[in-house]
C-alpha cells in the first residue's frame, strides 16, 4: 500500500488495467471493494480478481486480512507496470538489463547478414538508439548501463560481421557521436539524449499541464517560489524525482518569462523585463520596498504599477526610481492567461527533445567549416558517404 500524502486515492488507468494507491487501512479498502462492485453492477464488466494484486510497500503488518478484503493475490515489488519498473530503485542498473539484453539479441540476428559500414549506420541510428528511449524517458541512466550500450553501438559499428574479431575503431567515439554537421555520423550520444528526455518532464510541469503526477509531486515536496519544487532532500523514495530536478538550472537558464496575468512571476527575483532580475538592477529601490515577496500581478493595477516603500526617497534616489519605473514601462500588456515560459533553443519558444538535444550536445567549434551536405546529402550509396565522412 502507498503513503498518498494528502490524496486521498491516486488511480492510473489503462485500456486493460487499473493501478490504485491507497493507504494501508481496512477502511480504504472496504470503499474500493464498494466502488469496484458499483463497477461491475454499472458497466456490465467483469474485474478479474485472479490475475489482480495488492502491492504493499515496505512493511505491512497482517497484509493478508486486506488481501480477504478486496481480493487478489500478494505482489511483490519491484514489478513491470506498462513497460516500466515500478517500485524498483531508480538508478539501479538491474532495471536496465532487459534492454542491454534486447539491443545483444539484435546483434545476433543482425551478424548473420553481410552489411556495409552505412547499413550498420543506418541501423544503430533506427534501432539501436531508440531501443533505450522509453526507459530513458523517465530513469536516469547510469554510467556503467550507458557503457554497456556504447560499447554494443561502437563495436557493431567497427566489427560488423567479424564477432569476437579484433577491429581498429578509426574515429574516437565522442566525434562518432557528433552530429554530421559537426562531423559526426549522428550517433545519439545517449547520456545527452537521457538529459534532454527528463528536461520533457520539467516543461511538462512548468507548462501549466494539469494531472495526478503534477499533483503527487507537489503535494510529495512542495512548492519553491512559483515554478518549481523544491530539492529533495530525503536519501530514501525522492531518488526519481530528484533526478529530473536537478536538471532544473539547464531549462531555466535557456528559457524567459512571457507575462500574462503575472501571477506565477516573481516582481523582484524572476527575469521578466529586461535582461537581469529588478532585485540586481536596481538594489536600493528593492531594499526601500515593502513588497519584497510579490508577483508581477500583486503590483500592477489597472491605474499602473501599485508600490509602496517603507519611507520617503531621498532627493538622490529619485533618478534611480525615475529609471526604475521607465524600466517597468517596457514590459508588454498584460494578457489574461497564464504566465509560461519560452524556450530559447526553439523559434517557437515551444520546448522539444530534439531541440534540446542539440543545445546539450554541441561540440567544441571545429577549426573549419564541415562540408557535410557534400558528404551526406549527395547522391550516392550510404557505404560511400560513410567512407568519405
């Protein structure tokens, strides 16, 4: 059974199966078993309370008196629900062997035919890299795993055929992985592909994207200031989470404010009018305000800008506010939606993977301008353009 922390149930539905936190009381199940009945009598359908079960997480005393309630069998964690671990530990490198092993058995099937250096190309970037994507999607993915895959993609890519042969590999792995318009053959580089992955959850939750997870999470760590939550802390049960937010500076840095009704934007500490935060631009006027903890929405009336300060200014400050409030008057007109925010990486200020993913993973600037579209996007057998590249 699972602590909700302040929700009272947390379902998640799928076309074939129904996964229910709740916590561990006879109460709680006692409704459950009156609501799956109500199910039943109500839509006509069948629950099959032989292939259900009831997962207990960490000690549950007398386990079996619930199970007599609603029925089902005990579980044990960790078990697969949709394809991903639950609860197994997140960084823990057993919940990646299924796809280590997947991305061996390719190889087996693939070693049996003869294909050039481009057919190997053309199917590390089609199979190989999207093989790990639906796990990278939300777990970390650790250092050992990752050597593991690079070394299946790497020595695919070199030996080809010749299993166990001994082949030179001609390119160091980290140009490999480049994109071929920085030299590279466009092989994901796959710790940067996982970044950007989890950097999908953080737009998701700033976005104004409503659901149980966004919920659950703020209801688990609370809010810090109006975007974000705050660090976990604990050293037990935050590690998924905390893993994702800790990419937290990577889209905050590379995105800006666009103000709607300016309720989930800091007046002071947010960049929303200019390029730097008021509280930098102009610390004397923060430190004579009384507002210090307002949002943009909190100070802006339909008469203008509402501030009060705690004494009045002195002949000397008066150019500071002057400027001050020329500053505020950049500000564009207030719209009422909500405040969002705008990726940089994006024309569209839209946040993508692929966007992302060419942010993070850009080399160091080559010497030269690269012909690439010479090599890549001529007309000839991929085999040549690889030999050429």
């Amino acid at each position: 059974m699972a602590v909700t922390f302040g929700l009272k149930y947390l379902p998640s539905r799928n076309i074939d199966d129904t996964l229910v936190f709740c916590g561990a009381e006879k109460e709680q199940l006692k409704y459950l078993r009156v609501i799956f009945v109500l199910f039943e009598a109500v839509s006509g359908l069948h629950i099959n309370w032989g292939k259900s079960f009831i997962y207990p997480v960490n000690e549950v005393p007398d386990i079996n008196s619930l199970v007599d309630i609603l029925g089902g069998k005990v579980g044990e964690l960790p078990t697969t629900y949709l394809g991903m671990p639950l609860g197994a530990m997140s960084k823990s490198k057993n919940i990646w062997n299924a796809v280590v092993e997947k991305c061996g058995k390719k190889l087996v099937n693939w070693r049996s035919q003869y294909l050039s250096l481009g057919g190997r190309l053309t199917l590390i970037n089609s199979v190989l890299d999207a093989m790990p994507t639906y796990m990278m999607s939300l777990f970390p993915l650790p250092g050992n795993v990752l050597e593991k895959l690079d070394s299946i993609r790497r020595n695919f890519l070199w030996q080809g055929n010749g299993e166990g042969e001994k082949k030179y590999h001609l390119v160091k792995w980290e140009v490999v992985t480049n994109s071929k318009k920085e030299g590279g053959m466009g092989i994901k580089n796959l710790k940067v592909q996982n970044q950007s992955l989890l950097l999908k959850w953080l737009w998701r939750f700033v976005s104004g994207e409503q659901g149980l997870w966004k919920d659950a999470i703020v209801s688990r760590y609370t809010m810090e200031g109006l975007w974000i939550t705050k660090q976990a802390r604990s050293p037990y049960g935050v590690g998924l989470w905390r893993t994702i937010r800790n990419q937290w500076p990577k889209l905050w840095g590379n995105s800006r404010i666009v103000i709607g009704n300016g309720r989930r934007t800091s007046f002071w500490n947010d960049v929303w009018v200019g390029q730097h935060p008021l509280i930098q631009l102009y610390p004397v006027i923060y430190n004579l305000n009384q507002q210090k903890e307002a949002t943009v929405a909190d100070v802006r009336d339909n008469q203008g800008w509402n501030l009060s300060f705690r004494r009045m200014l002195n002949d000397w400050e008066i150019d500071s506010l002057t400027d001050f409030y020329n500053t505020l008057e950049q500000a564009i007109n207030f719209q009422p939606n909500e405040d969002n925010l705008h990726w940089l990486k994006a024309n569209n200020g839209k946040f993508t993977v692929k966007s992302a993913y060419r942010h993070l993973d850009r080399p160091a600037a080559l010497l030269l301008p690269w012909p690439w579209k010479m090599i890549w996007k001529v007309k000839v057998p991929h085999k040549v353009a690889c030999f050429t590249g």
